[in-house]
C-alpha cells in the first residue's frame, strides 16, 4: 500500500477526530438534560464579576448556533457570531472557562498538572510494555510448559482486577513502606532542589506499580500469540535452514515480525490506560488530570470535567497518531514501491 | 445437422477499476482500468466441452464469470439459448420472443431460473464446501433455494442420483459425513453433484483437477467426459494445463492476455499449433518420458501487467518471431481450417 | 449439527471452563435468591449508634458493618443482582450491534460501511472511562444509563472484529458457490457467514460481559453509581476513604473480592471459549530439536491403528 | 564415494496422544555429485518428510528412529545441533515450495542472502557480501538493484529465483528443491526448470528433487525413486521407470498422467485414496489399489523388501520375480 497513501489517510483520520471531539465536547454540556451552562452562571459560589466574564467569553446570551438578527445586521460575519464560534475562539486562545468550585482558570488547572499524569502514564506504560514483552517471549518460547501457563493464569487474573481496587490492595499490603498519598510530604517545596523530587519519586511508586502490574498482562499476552504466530511461518524454517541456531532465527527474523501487531495494540489500548491513571490518581490521590477530573465529576465542576476530558482525548489521539506513523515506519510493506 | 449453439459470444470486454489513492485523486492522474478481456468472440454447441487454457492474468476465469451471469460485462453480449446473460443475470429480460413467459417472470424468478440451467465447478475442493454443512445439506441446498415443488422422496432421489453419478455410491453412506471427512477426490465429486442435482444444460469447471493428486484426476476428467452424454450438459473447461484439456475436450481456446490467440480443434491445436505462443506452451508443457525429450521453446519475462496493454500484438515483447509490423498492427484472425483460426500476422509465412 | 456439539464437548470437559461456570453458578444462585440468603434487607432504615459504625464482624453481622451501620453481608448479596444485570444486558446490546454493524459493512461493504466503520474507529480512539465520566455525570446517574454508555462504548470492539471475520470468509469460494446457485444475500448471511462468525461472537459477548462488570464497579467507585441501588462499586466508594483510616478490611474487601470473582470466572469461561472456538497454535519451529533423532527407540513395532475416520475407498 | 546416501531410514510422527504413526519405512538410496534424484509421489507418500528429515528440520512432533544419512561419509544422525547448524546451507541447502512467504517480509532481499555469506564466514565484510549477493541475483536472472527491495515487491517468479539464488550462496554441495514450481505458472516453470538445470551443471550440484510431477522428473531428473504411503516402491535410473516400469503403482501412475503428445488417448485413474497416516495397511501400503496384488495374502500380512531386480533397477513388490 502506498505510503503517503497511509500517512496522508491516518493524519486526516487524526484531525477529524480532533474536531470531532472538540464539537461533540461543545454540545455535549449544552444538549443533554439539565443545561449545565445554566447552571454554571446562576450557581452561588460564582462571583457577580466571574460570571459577567464568562458570559461574555462564552457568548452565552448569544444563540447557540445560528445568530438570526446577526445575519439580517452584518450578513454573514454577523450570522457567525454564536456561543459556538465564540467557544472556538476562546479554545483557540486556550481558554477553557473558569472552574467553577475553585474559580481559577481551567487552563492554568490543567497547565500545572498535566506532566504529573504524563509522568504516571508513561511510566507505567513503558515498564508494562517493557516487561509484558519479554514475558510474551519467555511464555511463547517456553510454550505449553508449566511457566507458559502460569503467565497465562497471571493475565486472566489481572484482565479481572479492576485497576482501583488493585490499587486499593497494594495501599494495603505495602502497609506505610511507601507513601500512600498525595505527590509530596507536606513541607517540602520544589527549590528544595533533590530531596523534594525523591520524594516525589517515592510517591509515584506505587501508583506507578499499580499500572505497570495490570496493563503488562495485556501486552504479554498478545506479544505471546504474536511471537507464536509468528515463529510458525515459513520465512523461520528458512532461517532455521540457513543454519541460524534458535536466539539468531528469534533475533534477526522472529522479533521484528512479532513486534508490528505490538504497536497497533498499544495504540488500540492508549485510551484504556488513560481510564487506569484516573482510578489510580483517585486511589493515591497523586494530584494530576485524573485526580482533577474525579473531583469534578464530585463537585459537578463542568468546566473542569470539560477541559480535561478534552485535554485527555487530544492526548491519546496525538499518541494514537504516532503509533500509526510509527507502524509506517516500521512495515516496509507500507513503503512506497 | 449444425448444433444451435447454446452459447454465443461476442466481443466480449471485461475491465476492473483499479483502486485510486489519495495521491492519484490529488495529482488527479489518469484513471487506470485492468484489461480482463479485451474483444473475446467464440461460440459453443450443445454438447461440446470447449477448454479455455491460459496463463494467470490471460483471463480465462473472468469469462467463465461472464459466461455464468456472476459478473457483468463491460462491453460486448453473451447469448445462452438466445437470452442476453447480463439482462438475465440481472432479471431485466426483454422479451425476446412474443409469448415468451420467462421475461414475465420476476427479477428474482429470473434470476433462479438462469442458475438452475448454469452451474459452476471450483477449483479447491478444501474451499469450495462450507465445512459446517454436512454432504446431505450441501447437495440438497440448491434444491432448498430453488423451490422446484419437489417432495422430500423426490429430492432425496435426485440427490442419490447425483452423488451416484458423481461415483459416490452407496449415496447414504456419504450424506451424514462432513467435509473434512473426505478425501480431495470425493469433495470435488460432490461439488459436482451440488451442480448436477438443478440438472442444468451448462457447466463452467474453472480448473477443477489443478489441486487434485495425479492417480485421481482422470476419474474426475472422464466423469466430466461422460455428463455430454448421460445429461446432455455442455461444458467449458478453464485451465493453465494443456494435457488435461488434451485427454477429453472437443476444441481449444488460447488465451493471451484478454484475447483469444488461437483456437480449434484440440487434437488438431495440440499437434500443430500455429501460434507462437500456443507452440511456446505446447513445448514447455513436461512430457513424462525423458526419450521424448523435446527442445523447449522458453518465453522470457513475465505476463506483461494487464493495466497497461503492450501496443499492436499483444505478444509481441515476448514473442521469438516479433518483427516492427507485430508492435504496431493488432493481428485479425487468420483462418487455418474452417475450425482452426489463429490471430497472429506470421502464421501463413511459418507454413 | 455435529460442529456445534463437538464445540461444546470439548469446552465442557476444559478445566478452566468448569471453574468459571461453577464460580459464575454461585454468584447467579446469590443474585437470585438474594432475598432469601441476605440476613437484612439492606434498604430498610436501621438506627445506627456510633458503635455500629463499621462495627467488626461479631455473631449478628458475619461481616461486621458499613460506614452507615447498616450489614455488610447483606448489601454484598444483593450488590451481585447489580453487577450481573449491567454485565450480561450490555454485553448483549454490544454483541447485537457490533455484530449487526459489522455484519453490514463486512458483506455489504461500499460507502456505508466506510462512514459506520469511520465512526467505529473514532469511537475506538476516544478513551473510554472519560468519556463515561462526562456523560453520565452530564446525563444524569441511572442503572440504564450506565448500561446504555457502556454498550455504546464497547460494541465497537465486536464490530470491528465481526467485519474482519467476515471479510475473510465472504471471499472464500464456497460462498461463490452459494451466489452461483442462485442463494440471496439473506440466505448466505444466515446459512454460510453466521455459523462460521457465531462461536467468536459468543466467545467475545461472554468476555464483553467481564469488562462490563468491571466498567460498572469503576463508575459507581468514582461516584456515578446509580445512588438507588446498592452495587459493589458504591461499597467501595463509601468504604474507600473512612475504611482504610480506621482498618476496617472487612468492609473494604468483600466487595472488591467480590467485583473480581465474578468477573474472573466470566474470564475463565471466555478465554476456555476462545481456546475451543479458534484453538492457539501449539507447534511451531522454533523448539528444542533434542529428540528429534531418537535412533535409539528403534523402528517401533507398527501399532494397529484404530480408525479414527475410517475413508471409504 | 557418494555424496549422499540415505540407508533404511525410518521416521514416525507423534500425535499429541502419543501414538507414533509411521510416516517413513525402510528409505533406501544414494546420489552422487553432480547427478539429480527426483522424489515423486502423491501427497501423503512422505516425500516432504524425507527431504526435511536430510537436513534435520523435521517439525516437532516428527522422530527419526531408523537408518542413516551419510553425506560424504559422515552420518548425520549421529553429529550435534551445533555440528549440523554448520552443515546447513554450506553443504546442503534448499529451495521451499512456497517461496511465497519462505523470504523475511520485513527485511530486503539482498540482507537475506548477506545474512547467510556472512554466517557460514564465505565473505565477512557486508560490503563485499553485499557485492557477491548482487552477482548471485544477475546469476539467476534478478537485476542487483532490485536485492535492495522487499520480498513482497517480487513476483511469484522472481521470488523463486531470489530462493534459488540464496541456495547457491555458500555453493553446496547438494540443492535440495520441494516442489520448486508447483505454485507458478506454465512458462514461469519452464524458466525455473531451466534455471536449475543450469546451475547444475554449471556449478556441479547433486540436485534432490521432491515433486508429484511425472513430468518435470522426466524433465530433470537422472534417478527416480517413487514413493507410496511411507515407502520406496521403485528406484532406478530415469530411463527405466519410464520405459519399464516393474512396479505396479509405477506403472498405472504413468497410465493416468496426461500426455500432450498423444492427446485424446484413454487415461486410467487409480481406483481408492492415497493411504492416510493413521489408517496405514499392515503390508504392502499399494493393496488395496493394487490391480495385480489385491487381496493377495503375502501383499496383504507382509511388507515387501526392496529388492535389486537388475543393475539399478530396486523394486518392492513380492509379485515382481527378480531378473
């Protein structure tokens, strides 16, 4: 399949997407029952001056979607000016509202936690990966043996373990070894320069632990059927006849072939981890996205609830985006012939 | 007296859209299109077991396909007994003759009515039976989709025939079993049966011994042989193998890349072929006698891609006797015989 | 038909497949006679003094009590009718529509398939738990609305793997055959497509229904549970902060104990499915060659075959 | 001495229950440099089982347990893994029937063939391995600059030869080819006939070839041993299975393979199936469609020797009165 073919069709996959989201996530707080907008401008901890503001920003005394008397005035510049243009314009300017239980900026919310939940996520997700694929290997090697399916149970048992409760056990179990909430000891501030982000490290522990133990299981198991797959082509009983001995067939043949299902499968289950770093944060209380969201959804903080599911969605479509470039490059059969 | 001929071709052409890419839509290049068939005009009397032998890509299936209504020709006609197979295929009869009740039917009438006169042999007897049926289910079938007014006897009787025709006899000792059950040999006779048991007047076997072992296929190609005369069935043979279609058709068609390069009589065609090409494949194909060895006449290169057609004869890149006039002149045919024609501009100067 | 009873002997007598369905049998008999197994019906209002608060286990109370008083027990019991209806009704909704839609685009293919498989693909991207979170917390909290935004979500996976399924068997010749002998679409769909496509469908509902339990248990931990109704997933949620400060484990595990054997042992039966319905290779080339050249056994006496399936010549 | 020689070599196959099922019994032959042995036979005969069992690649469940294979002298039973990795492809290699995907997918053709130079230490810089891969593909009709492409960008035909051309890398001693043109067509075939014909004499090679085409054996091959359901039931020289063949099998499989030169002349199939493993006769595996030893008592309790009824000429039928 050509390849400017593929990339050209996953990037305009990607942007519609994105806009998709963006147009769905505007809706989705106005449609439904019970309008939130509403809510937002008459609630009583809003200051008079906090909701001109908003009012104004979000054009909420505007129509929401056709300006009739803008169109008869200034034509079509004027049949434009909706609550739906002006929340582009302000989602442009990276304005998502002001929250509506704390009154800062959601914006700024998200800005000083969103590498919290990056640093969880990919940590977690990079040892899961790393370990789930050198476990696949060993299971599939070691097919059918007493190992093979042991790691086999191990999967099942975590594909039944709801992230927060397993979370919830090792708060248990590691019984004050570790710290058990909160990203910091009370106390200690950044510029204390180290000791504050070993402490911070010994913090992340657990909810890290808590990701990489569960979401290894999944990429071990499909790196095991993939590895098995693959080891039962024609192409390794050439190598094997070529007088390669097993590590250089698995080496220099099996490896690669096994590792291109990986990619589209860490791609698929991007969206999943998200959904785990949410229950973990709440678990441990580590303060990035995850925890913000669930406090939202605790508070019915609307503008919060809207600017992070945003934030996570664009998040995972970007990472969904590179996986794919990623494949490209990794299959030749994607290149151009 | 000359046979009707049950089925009519003429200048039959056959192309496939090939897929445009993102890029081709924004360069917006030309249109590409498959040359299936390019112009095929030939036709078969009842009775007669004509082969249609070819490389991959001459085309061979794709009239076959035609020929049986499941695809549509892009220009051209074909004529079952008088009726146009693509307006059939689709239920849109004309009527051709006053008081003729078939284009009175139904679309769908119509089209049941041309499958139960056609039917189609496969090629794969591992593929060509749904492995979850048992052989009962998969010869009863077409008597289940084509409600004939048949009682339960009456179709268990037509089936037992079948299958006892095909050379599966006791019939009932076959029915229960499953297809995996069977060798190669016995599933393809019961794709024969499957097609018999609608007792049609055509059948299309597109290279139905290719995947069998060689001490089996002969029973298979004499049960073929002997269907001209125990149901009068008409058939046309599709395959890449000149010995096979050698041992029990009537006539020979070689196809070139969408065209018809020679055809006649088989004996005739085998022993004296007049086309390159055919002369190419003749002697190419392995004789199991090391005594009789013959020098190869081996055609370099490959079948050229069917997008874009070689100008003039088609053949001519990979013809030995190509000269200047073959790149430009497309050859008509030439004839040999009153049966025995040939579509190449060096045939007379070869005799 | 022989096939589909030979798959369910085989999935009967797999070890994994008897644990599962003993396990699921316990939880169903609890969920049902539920009225009957709980010592106290755990909606009646009971007037709670502060030392019943999370009272320890003691004779009347086999798992102590819960942060209102009320007995764990009990509440655990009719908690299972919560998880088991959300489990098994959308994994059904998701069964019926991922398949019927990638029943649809895989046969029928062309440019509604493309936009419905467009729209699978977006759903797929957008992560799920958010996107559940912002609806229902919008929407409104309900049994059926967890169970309509978890079908919703999750019916894509179904669809996606239905139109490959059946992609690859629309182009296998005995389906050619049935459009040659004049089959209608209908008929090949019901006849030739469905019973290749059907045990992977099941195999893949019975595995839906584990993550359904799980994805309820997550929304109602996090608060968007439907508040009339008692779930494990609540339990958890009232548990988690007051239990873990004051050591109360007897409140804080059973339901989570609970949320896993059911849908470990929905797990056990699906993956056993799985294994029956597209059996995982078990030879490949890369194995120890050690015996391969075992000279020493010597030509074996040759063994009377039993005719396992006996050809007729 | 012979390069090959292959004496009384028996292989089972395990099934998962355990029984073993006899798919080789008693194969006996030798070939020397620079001649070729056709293998024919019907699926099931084991013919791919003894052309893998040559070099040890049997699949798992698959046990040698009888016989010899002396290359040069030195049997390959008895020698380790290690040993053998050494022996393959430096003295023998092999061209696979499905060289449809029998090349790496991701990596380009010409890595694949400096891969093996390179191991068996034939040439160590990769620039000059890369150089002698290029020579190896114009060699075998492929231009050097497509070695830099990817296998899936190659026809059916070119693959083929891209096969053929890593085969000859390390110049083996033997080439051993399963079904080397089943798959490709007509022409295509031809070309690959003549291709190896070449090399053949060209380099010297002793060519094993494993088909169940009369035709191309006729074609290529100087020896023809015929296998039926795990045995040898006749083994000469090209010109006397075809010209007079002793064995029955032989005998009626030549009656039903199509001549091209004598079209319309009958054609006699033989009746039954080709036996399955788990379901093989106690004696002669050809009874029960032998049209001259049916029912026979001695054809039924007991399998025939292999018995040399003139010079090169090994027949296994005990109604075949030695010369």
């Amino acid at each position: 399949m050509q390849r400017s073919d593929y990339l050209i069709r996953k990037i305009i996959f990607a942007l519609a997407t994105l806009a998709a989201v963006v147009v769905f996530n505007f809706f989705l707080f106005r449609i439904l029952p019970g309008d939130p907008v509403k809510l937002i401008i008459h609630s009583p901890r809003m200051t008079a001056e906090a909701q001109e503001r908003i009012k104004s920003n979000f054009g909420l005394d505007k129509p929401v979607w056709f300006n009739q008397e803008g169109f008869q005035e200034e034509g079509i510049s004027g049949a434009f000016d909706t609550q739906f243009t002006a929340y582009l314009r302000e989602l442009t300017k990276g304005d998502l509202g002001v929250s509506f239980s704390t009154r800062k900026d959601v914006s700024e919310l998200i800005k000083e936690r969103i590498w919290r939940t990056v640093v969880l996520v990919v940590v977690g997700e990079l040892l899961a990966i790393f370990i789930g694929v050198i476990l696949g290997m060993v299971a599939a090697w070691r097919r059918g043996t007493s190992l093979d399916t042991s790691i086999l149970l191990y999967g099942l048992f975590t594909w039944a373990m709801p992230t927060f409760f397993f979370g919830i056990i090792l708060l248990i179990i590691s019984g004050g070894r570790f710290p058990i909430g909160g990203m910091v000891t009370p106390g200690l501030k950044p510029d204390d320069g180290l000791v504050y982000w070993q402490d911070v490290g010994r913090h992340l522990i657990l909810p890290t632990l808590t990701l990489t133990i569960l979401y290894l299981s999944e990429y071990m198991l499909i790196m095991r059927s993939s590895v098995v797959e693959v080891l039962s082509e024609d192409y390794i009983l050439t190598a094997k006849a070529k007088g390669l001995n097993a590590f250089q067939t698995f080496r220099d043949h099996a490896l690669k072939n096994a590792m291109l299902p990986m990619v589209t499968i860490i791609a698929l289950t991007l969206g999943y981890t998200v959904g785990g770093a949410i229950q973990v944060e709440t678990v441990f209380s580590w303060p990035g996205i995850g925890r913000l969201m669930f406090d939202a959804v605790q508070k019915r903080d609307y503008p919060v609830l809207q600017g992070t599911f945003l934030i996570l969605a664009v998040s995972v479509i970007i990472a969904n985006l590179i996986a794919d470039l990623l494949y490209a490059a990794l299959d030749p059969r994607v290149k151009p012939d | 007296m000359e046979k009707q001929p049950i089925l009519q071709i003429e200048d039959l052409y056959k192309q496939f859209p090939v897929t445009r890419t993102f890029v081709d839509r924004v360069k917006r290049s030309p249109k590409q299109v498959v040359h299936a068939l390019d112009g095929i005009s030939f036709s078969v009397a009842q009775g007669e077991i004509l082969a249609l032998v070819g490389e991959s890509g001459s085309g061979k299936t794709t009239v076959g396909m035609n020929v049986l209504g499941l695809q549509v020709p892009t220009k051209g006609y074909i004529l079952f007994d008088g009726y146009n197979m693509a307006d059939w295929a689709m239920g849109k009869l004309k009527s051709r003759k006053n008081g003729d009740e078939l284009s009175r039917l139904s679309k769908r009438k119509q089209i049941l009515a041309l499958r139960r006169r056609a039917q189609m042999v496969f090629q794969d007897p591992y593929e060509s039976l749904n492995p979850r049926q048992t052989i009962w289910e998969i010869v009863v079938e077409p008597l289940e989709i084509h409600d004939l007014g048949l009682s339960a006897d009456e179709k268990e009787a037509r089936v037992r025939a079948a299958l006892e025709d095909c050379g599966l006899a006791p019939a009932d000792h076959f029915w229960n079993r499953y297809p995996d059950e069977l060798s190669g040999g016995q599933r393809q006779r019961v794709v024969i049966a499957g097609a018999l048991v609608l007792e049609p007047e055509l059948l299309v076997a597109d290279e139905p011994v290719s995947m069998l072992d060689v001490s089996i296929r002969a029973d298979i190609l004499t049960l073929l042989q002997s269907l001209r005369k125990t149901r009068n069935i008409t058939i046309l043979y599709t395959t890449h193998d000149l010995a096979t279609a050698g041992y029990f058709t009537d006539r020979m068609a070689v196809m070139y890349l969408g065209r018809v390069v020679e055809i006649g009589p088989t004996a005739e065609v085998l022993k004296e072929p007049r086309h390159p090409y055919t002369q190419a494949l003749v002697s190419v194909a392995p004789v199991p006698n090391p005594r009789k060895k013959r020098k190869r006449m081996i055609l370099q290169g490959e079948v050229p891609n069917p997008i874009d057609v070689p100008s003039g004869c088609r053949f001519h890149p990979r013809c030995p006797i190509a000269t200047d006039e073959c790149k430009i002149t497309d050859p008509p045919y030439v004839k040999i015989t009153s049966k025995h024609k040939v579509a190449c501009l060096k045939t007379l100067s070869v005799d | 038909m022989e096939t589909q009873n030979r798959i369910w002997t085989t999935f009967r007598k797999k070890p994994m497949a008897l644990i599962g369905m003993s396990m699921l049998a316990v939880t169903l008999i609890m969920a049902f006679f539920a009225p009957l197994l709980a010592p106290y019906d755990p909606n009646e209002r009971v007037d709670v003094t502060p030392s019943d608060i999370l009272a320890p286990p003691d004779a009347r109370h086999i798992l102590g009590r819960d942060d209102a008083g009320k007995d764990v027990l009990s509440s655990l019991i009719y908690g299972a009718r919560v998880s088991l209806i959300v489990g098994f009704v959308s994994s059904f909704f998701s069964m019926f529509i991922g398949t019927s839609v990638g029943l649809a685009a895989g046969y029928f293919g062309g440019r509604v398939s493309n936009v419905l498989m467009r729209f699978t693909d977006f759903l797929m991207v957008i992560p799920d738990l958010p996107l559940m979170l912002v609806i229902i917390s919008v929407w409104g909290r309900g049994l059926w609305k967890i169970i309509l935004v978890i079908s919703v979500l999750y019916w894509t996976y179904t669809a996606r793997l239905v139109r490959s399924q059946v992609l690859s068997i629309k182009e296998r010749q005995f389906i050619l055959r049935a459009h040659a002998l004049g089959a209608s679409d209908f008929r090949i769909i019901i006849r030739h497509i469905l019973p290749q496509v059907m045990p992977l469908i099941i195999a893949q509902a019975v595995l839906d229904i584990s993550s359904s339990v799980i994805a309820e248990s997550t929304l109602s931990f996090l608060g968007l549970g439907d508040p009339t109704l008692v779930s494990w997933g609540m339990m958890l949620n009232f548990a988690f902060e007051r239990a873990i400060s004051r050591k109360a484990w007897w409140f804080l595990l059973p339901p989570g104990i609970a949320i896993v054997w059911v849908s470990l042992a929905i797990i056990l039966i699906g993956n056993a499915l799985e294994e029956v319905v597209n059996p995982r290779l078990k030879t490949h080339h890369l194995f120890n060659p050690r015996n391969m050249v075992s000279l020493a056994i010597g030509k074996p006496p040759l063994v009377e075959p039993e005719s396992t399936s006996e050809v007729i010549p | 001495m012979n390069t090959l020689e292959v004496h009384d070599l028996s292989i089972n196959y395990l099934t998962n229950e355990g029984i073993a099922l006899n798919a080789v019994d008693g194969l006996t032959f030798s070939l020397e440099q620079g001649r070729s042995l056709g293998l024919v036979g019907e699926s099931g005969c084991g013919k791919t089982t003894v052309m893998l069992s040559l070099m040890r690649l049997l699949p798992e469940a698959g046990r040698i347990v009888d016989g010899q294979i002396l290359f040069n002298g030195r049997d390959l039973l008895q020698i380790s893994e290690r040993d053998m990795q050494s022996v393959r492809w430096k003295d023998i290699s092999m061209v696979f029937q499905g060289a449809m995907n029998a090349l790496n997918p991701v990596r380009t053709v010409e890595s694949q063939i400096v891969e093996v130079l390179q191991l068996h230490n034939i040439i160590d810089s990769t620039r000059d391995a890369r150089k002698r891969a290029g020579e190896l593909l114009e060699l075998v009709g492929i231009p050097a600059k497509r070695g830099s492409q990817y296998p899936h960008q190659f026809s059916g035909g070119m693959k083929q030869r891209a096969m053929i051309a890593m085969a000859l890398a390390c110049n083996p001693q033997v080439l051993i080819a399963d079904e080397p043109t089943t798959a490709l067509d007509v022409m295509i075939q031809a070309q690959i006939i003549e291709l190896l014909e070449k090399m053949q004499r060209l380099l010297g090679l002793s060519l094993v070839l494993v088909t169940h085409d009369l035709g191309v054996v006729a074609e290529m091959c100087d020896d023809v041993l015929v296998m039926y359901g795990g045995t040898v039931a006749e083994y000469a020289s090209s010109d006397v299975i075809f010209n007079n063949p002793q064995h029955p099998y032989t005998q009626r499989l030549l009656k039903a393979f199509p001549d091209i030169a004598e079209p319309g002349s009958d054609l006699a199939s033989i009746p039954g199936n080709p036996p399955r493993l788990d379901n093989l006769p106690p004696g002669c595996r050809f009874e029960p469609r032998c049209h001259v030893g049916k029912g026979e008592p001695i054809c039924l309790k007991q399998l025939p020797p292999l018995v040399e009824i003139e010079p090169g000429h090994h027949v296994a039928c005990h109604l075949v009165k030695g010369v």
